[in-house]
C-alpha cells in the first residue's frame, strides 16, 4: 500500500526526531516493525510529514497584480513562496498568515500597495519556523508619500500600519522597507524571532516634516526577539518595547526618529519590560538617544534594561530621559512610583557634543529613591546641551545634567 510504505519511510528516516510513546524507535534501530495502530499514530505521521517528506510544492512564484490573491490563496500548499514585483490592490492586506511551518517567503522585486485610507496592515506574516527573505535589490515600498500629511496617526489622512509580524522560531532577513504611511513593523505576540540586516527608510518623509509616527520597530507581548543590524530612517521610535522579554537590539543604527525607546509603558494589558538590550548602536539626527517612559500613575515594571556601547550625534531634545512622569508626552507634572524601573545599566554611551545646546543631556524624574534602584552607569559621556532644572530622585550612579 503506496501510502503505508511512504509513511513507514518517513518514520525510518525520521526516527531520531520521534520522541516518547513510539518507545519501538529508536536512532539504532532504523527500520522498526510498525503496527498498523502505530502508522496511523497522528503523532507520529503529523509531525514528520511536515519535516521529511513535503506534499507541497517545492517553490511558487507569484508576481503582477494578482500575485498576492493567488499567494495568499495557495500559501499552504507551497514550501516556498517567491513573491516577485507584486502589486497589491488599495484596501488589501498581503495576507500570509496561514503559512505551514516551516515556508520559506522570498520578495523579490519591488513589491507596492495601492493607494486607500484605511487601518490596514499592509503585510501580515504569521506562523512557525518561518523564513522570510528580501533577495537581492528586493523593495517593499508601501508608498507613503500619498499618506504623508504631518499628522501621523493623530489625524488627516487614516493611515494604514503596515507589517504585522506573528512569528515563532522563525527569521526575517534582508528586508528592505521604505515609505510606510506610519508605523513599520509591529511584532506582538513573538517568539524566538530574528531579524537580521533589516532597513526601514522612511527619510523622503523628511521634508516638509510629513511622515509623523512612523516607528521602525513597535515590540508588545513578545518573547526572545533579536533585531540585528537595522538601518531605520523615519520620524518617530527607532524601536519601542511597550512589553516582553529578552529582546535585543544589536548593531543598529536610528536616523531622524525619536531614538531607542522602553515604552511608554502602563496603561496596557501588559506592562512588564524586562531583560532588553540595546548593543552597539548609533543614534543620529534624533530628538533623543536613549529614552525609558513609565507612564504617570500606572501600575507594571521596567527591569533589567540594558543600553551598552552606544554612540549618538545630533540630538535635539534629550541625550538620555528616564522619566516616571510620562502622560501622553515627556515630563508631565509630578513622577510616581508604581512603575519601578530597576536594574537600568548605561555603559560606554559616547554622545561628547552631540546634545543639542536647547536640548538636555541626561534627565532623570523617579517617584522616589526605591522606583528607581539597582542602576549601573559607567562610561556615560554625554554634553552639549544645558542642565534640567527638575529632576526628582535620581540615583546615585546617575546623573541630571
Ligand atoms: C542634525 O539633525 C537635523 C535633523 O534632526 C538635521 O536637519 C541637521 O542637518 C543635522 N545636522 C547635522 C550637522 O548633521
Ligand atoms: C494620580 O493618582 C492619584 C490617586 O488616584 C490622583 O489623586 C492624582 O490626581 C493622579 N495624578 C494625575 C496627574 O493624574
Ligand atoms: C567626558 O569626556 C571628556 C573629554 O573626553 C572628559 O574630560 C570627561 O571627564 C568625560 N566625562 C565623563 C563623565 O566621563
């Protein structure tokens, strides 16, 4: 029976990857006698199907204006998805988010999004064991000059988002995204994901100040992230950690925006940071380098954040905020303590002259001395600009400059 010595196949070559019941199989025995109950063991055949032997197609291409109907229509039935010079007509989402485990999704081309004013988002990618590739030369352009109106998401023009990320144990490389209409990449509910030599450009957005909120990196709810070697050109948070853990922003660098951000958090569902870090990166041509928001009167914590070897330039506004006075925008009235944040190292931060002379260097507002506790700071370097006059609480390691 074709099906049976298929699966009885699978079951051989795969036997190191069987774990528990099946106790018959083992790596040293590679050709068991299999009962007939244990061929049809949904376990067994379930989980190895999907690794050894593949009934999908081996690659499908898709491209043109139909290509994203068509992909989004067979993307389970593929083992890899190449999406050449797509077209996606206004007011649709590219949809992938019915991917079996273990796709791999390749852009090639440029890939544009019809012009609608709508939430959108453009993109969404979700499953497991994903692979999503930008081969070379590829563009994601999601033509966000036609939606730049100077108010972001605060008005004017609805704004699509445009990439949503689902992902487990899986990887993004070599994406390169440019003019989103506001937010970039929102990655909520990870786990275990890469990114790694990403670009998000959103400097056309520059002139005339008409991109407004569109964050490269937008992080809640998700687990073990690792963002390596980003290049995000844009007018708002390189990257934004609102909640999650272990999550790690390496080699970067962040252009025009609002720098590398911890919140604002509290208020949400989910209002636990801890264990981020933030590793060799360069912020430039910013409003801030380093900024960690706990929102006034606002319950959750903000722990073990970590920002080390990091060079900024041209900073406007603050070199360094802390605050625990955040409502909507930095350093509203009196800072409170029910979002501690602990555990704050600063290490080798290189920002001599970078701060603006209007702007501040390091400002510090804690609701009392135990909100803010367990810091580490060394080798902070930071001038240029003038002293804050209202700092409150600031730990000894620390300082208000
Ligand atoms: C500093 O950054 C601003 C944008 O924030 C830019 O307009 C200006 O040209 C930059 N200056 C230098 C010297 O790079
Ligand atoms: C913070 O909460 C306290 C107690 O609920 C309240 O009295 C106070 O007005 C709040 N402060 C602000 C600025 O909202
Ligand atoms: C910052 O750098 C300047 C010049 O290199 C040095 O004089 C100063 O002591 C440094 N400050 C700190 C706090 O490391």
């Amino acid at each position: 029976m074709a099906i049976q010595s298929l699966l009885l196949g699978v079951v051989a070559l795969a036997g190191s990857a069987i774990a528990a019941p099946a106790a018959a199989i083992t790596t040293a025995t590679p050709t068991p006698t299999l009962t007939n109950a244990q061929v049809h063991a949904p376990a067994i055949t379930a989980d190895v199907a999907a690794g050894v032997v593949d009934k999908r197609a081996a690659a499908c291409t898709f491209s043109g204006s139909n290509g994203y109907a068509s992909a989004s229509k067979s993307q389970a039935a593929c083992a890899t998805i190449v999406l050449k010079n797509v077209a996606v007509p206004s007011g649709t989402t590219l949809d992938l988010s019915k991917l079996k485990k273990n796709t791999h999704v390749i852009f090639e081309g440029t890939t544009t999004w019809g012009y609608k004013e709508w939430a959108g988002p453009l993109l969404q990618i979700k499953g497991t064991g994903i692979t999503v590739t930008g081969a070379s030369g590829a563009v994601l352009d999601a033509g966000g000059s036609k939606y730049w109106d100077t108010k972001g998401s605060n008005g004017g023009k609805k704004k699509p988002k445009f990439f949503a990320a689902r992902l487990k144990s899986s990887s993004i490389n070599n994406l390169h995204i440019k003019n989103t209409p506001v937010q970039a990449v929102s990655i909520n509910s990870c786990d275990d994901l890469t990114i790694t030599g990403m670009t998000i450009d959103n400097s056309a957005g520059d002139s005339g100040n008409r991109g407004h909120n569109t964050d490269g990196f937008d992080i809640g709810r998700s687990n073990n992230i690792i963002i390596d070697g980003a290049k995000v050109y844009n007018q708002d948070d390189c990257v934004a950690v609102n909640s999650g853990t272990h999550i790690t922003f390496k080699n970067g660098l962040c252009s025009g925006g609002h720098g590398l951000s911890i919140g604002s958090v509290g208020g949400r569902d989910d209002n636990v940071v801890d264990t981020v870090t933030f590793s060799n990166n360069q912020v430039t041509k910013s409003t801030n380098a380093i900024r960690v928001k706990a929102t006034m009167n606002t319950t959750g914590k903000i722990n073990k954040v970590t920002y080390s070897d990091l060079t900024m330039s041209n900073i406007s506004k603050y070199g360094i905020l802390i605050e625990q006075n955040y409502k909507g925008g930095d350093l509203k009235g009196k800072a409170t303590s029910g979002l501690p944040i602990t555990g704050l190292t600063l290490s080798n931060i290189k920002g001599k002259g970078a701060v603006s002379s209007s702007g501040h260097n390091s400002v510090i507002t804690c609701g009392s001395s135990s909100s803010c506790s367990g810091w580490k700071w060394s080798g902070v370097n930071v001038t240029g600009g003038k002293k804050y006059g209202s700092c409150t609480n600031v730990p000894g390691v620390a300082f208000c400059t």
